[in-house]
C-alpha cells in the first residue's frame, strides 16, 4: 500500500540532527523558551519575510491570539471562507466573535475575493484568508477591501509554509497569520506546534504576553491571556527541518505538475493553480462525483487516499446556528473532493503507479 503520507519516511532523513539536537536540549536543562526557541522563531521570522515570529502550542492557539490579541469580541463579525478546516472558525467563535462565510472560487477552492465585499457590514473588523491546500490567496482584491473599510488581514496559513503571492511568501501577506507545524504539514513537528508572524511589534509583544498567561513580565499579568508555547525540543526539530522545506516544497510541485500532465481520466477534477510558485501542495485535492467507489478502488490498488473535508464547517454540529445556511460551492466541494498521496519523499514509481491506477478507473 502507498500510504497517503509517511511520516517516519520524511523524518527519518533528519536522524543524525535530530538526536544531536535532543542531547542538546537535554544536557541544557532547559526545555521552554531556550536557545532553539529563540533560534528557530528568528530563522522561521527571515523565512516568511517578517520581522517577529512568536511559537505557539499549536495552529488553532495562533489564530486565536492574535484574534484576541486585536480586541476583536462579542458584536465584532469576521470574514472567514466556507470552504476550510473547522479551526479557522473556531479561533473566531472563540473569541466572542460571529463568522461571516464567504464562497470558494470553485476553480481554485479558496475565498472568492469577489464575494467578500457584499459581506462587509459596518460590524466588520477582520479578513481571514485561508491558504488551503499550500496554495496562497489571490491578495489583490482584499488588500483593497481590508484598506477601504480598515479590515486586518489575518492569514490562516497552516498548510502553506513557503507559498508565494508575488514575491511574497505566506505569513508576511496580511497584518498577522498563524501556522501550524502538526506532523502532516510541510513543516511539521514531532508533535503539535504552532507560530504566529507579523511585522507589527505592538501586536508581536501582546501575543507575546497573551500566549504567556496575559504576562509581560513574571507574575505580573495586564491580559487575561493563555498558556501557549512552543517546547524547546519542537522548536529543534523543526529549525532541522526548515533548511529542507524549500526543496520538499519543490520536489511537492514537481509531482503535482507530473499529475496534472499525466492523469487523463474525465471523472476526475484535477486542482488548478494561479501560479506554480503560490503552490506548496500541502494536499493534492481531486474531486469526482463518485468518491466512495474511487477511494475504494484506490485502496484495492493499494493507494491511500484521505477526505479533507467530509463536512463543511457550517453542517458541523458544534455550528448548528448556521445549519440552515445556503453554501452550495462550499457543500459540493466537501461532498466530492479526495486527496491522494504528495509529499516530498513519494517515489517516482509510486507516482507513476498513482496515475495509472487513476488512468484505468
């Protein structure tokens, strides 16, 4: 079976460093806020392009706190696309907030920057674009609209570490953004983990002491903040890792350009790109009217395939105030997409067997 993504495959390259990097942390005794810490936020902050990188305990706590972190509560409405993992909806509803969802373009899966307008009440305070799949947002039209009714843009990068829109990487795009380094990611951790990015200090130093128990200094707490921080070990690893993640993301696209040019099949939507580089391929997302056979034929051709997402963010129960809502774009896309096997350690034969067993369904 090619397994949708093997982990002990991508982190097995990384043994020698990371066994130097785990004595290190043990012989140092500090195992919270050290000298990898500090290391990996500096070199993942020149990554992005971005002047401050703050490590969190995971994704979902970055996009929370910095929603916090803004003052935005009960009575403020945000902007958020339908068409994503429930996390970015959480971190607003969190906060007091109302999410306000926006249709996908359906070409692209992403916020549909045309629709957003209609959406801005005078309730409004905050864009939340989604760079789903590792494809980065067209940021054109919204930093118009962020500018014209004084909107922050917060990126909910989590899949698309090392995306590009025009010479920009992800995470430098908006006012702020939050990643996630879970195992699956194009950065993943060894564990969970997490980091917001901006070029705002003022907003960099309050998340600071948000995600510090509201702490500027110890014991003397000005927010009512949260216990959120990236370990030392985590931070380690994933400074290992980021030397590597320019190349997986590239060897990422070079499998994607291989399907697209080799899968021939008219019952499979393959995914479109704005531009080559905008892409990380986090996931490789098809979509077809007939998912339940295609996913159990791949498995009897031993390919794994994985459903990201089964159900839409407004069906969940956890939001049945909005169970009524009308999202047609959104609702179809969940009913048909599957993703199949990407990553950076995938072999050329197992992608060739991918296509063809794909070719001849």
């Amino acid at each position: 079976m090619i397994p949708f993504l093997d982990l002990e495959k991508i982190n097995s390259r990384f043994n020698t460093e990371f066994r130097a990097v785990l004595n290190r942390v043990l012989i140092s005794g500090q195992y919270i806020h050290g000298e990898f810490y500090d290391s990996f936020c500096k070199n993942f902050a020149n990554f992005c392009g971005v002047k401050y990188a703050l490590g969190v305990a995971n994704g979902l706590d970055a996009l929370r706190i910095i929603i916090k972190a803004y003052g935005f509560g009960p009575g403020d409405e945000i902007i958020v696309p339908a068409n994503t993992f429930i996390a970015t909806v959480l971190a607003v509803s969190d906060n007091g907030c109302t999410p306000v969802f926006v249709e996908p373009d359906i070409d692209t899966y992403l916020i549909n920057p045309d629709l957003i307008e209609e959406k801005i009440t005078s309730k409004t305070r905050a864009i939340v674009v989604v760079h789903l799949y590792g494809q980065a947002v067209d940021m054109v039209k919204i930093k118009e609209l962020a500018a014209k009714y004084n909107l922050k843009i917060i990126e909910d990068a989590a899949q698309a570490h090392g995306a590009y829109f025009r010479g920009q990487r992800t995470g430098s795009l908006g006012d702020s953004a939050g990643f996630s380094f879970y195992p699956g990611k194009n950065l993943g951790a060894l564990g969970d983990g997490g980091a917001i990015t901006t070029n705002d200090p003022i907003l960099y130093e309050k998340c600071k002491a948000i995600a510090n128990y509201g702490s500027d200094y110890k014991y003397h707490h000005i927010y009512k903040g949260v216990n959120s921080r990236l370990d030392e070990l985590q931070a380690a690893f994933l400074d290992c890792k980021l030397a590597l993640l320019d190349s997986d993301n590239q060897r990422r696209r070079d499998i994607s350009a291989y399907y697209r040019a080799n899968i021939k099949n008219s019952r499979v939507v393959l995914p479109r790109v704005l531009c080559e580089l905008s892409h990380v391929w986090h996931l490789f997302v098809i979509r077809t009217t007939d998912r339940a056979n295609l996913m159990k034929y791949l498995s009897d051709n031993n390919v794994q395939s994985l459903i990201h997402y089964p159900v839409p963010p407004h069906q969940q129960l956890a939001y049945a105030e909005y169970s009524d809502y009308s999202l047609p774009l959104t609702e179809m896309i969940h009913n048909e997409v599957l993703s199949i096997p990407i990553s950076p350690v995938l072999e050329d034969n197992e992608v060739d067997h991918i296509v063809d067993v794909l070719n001849n369904y």
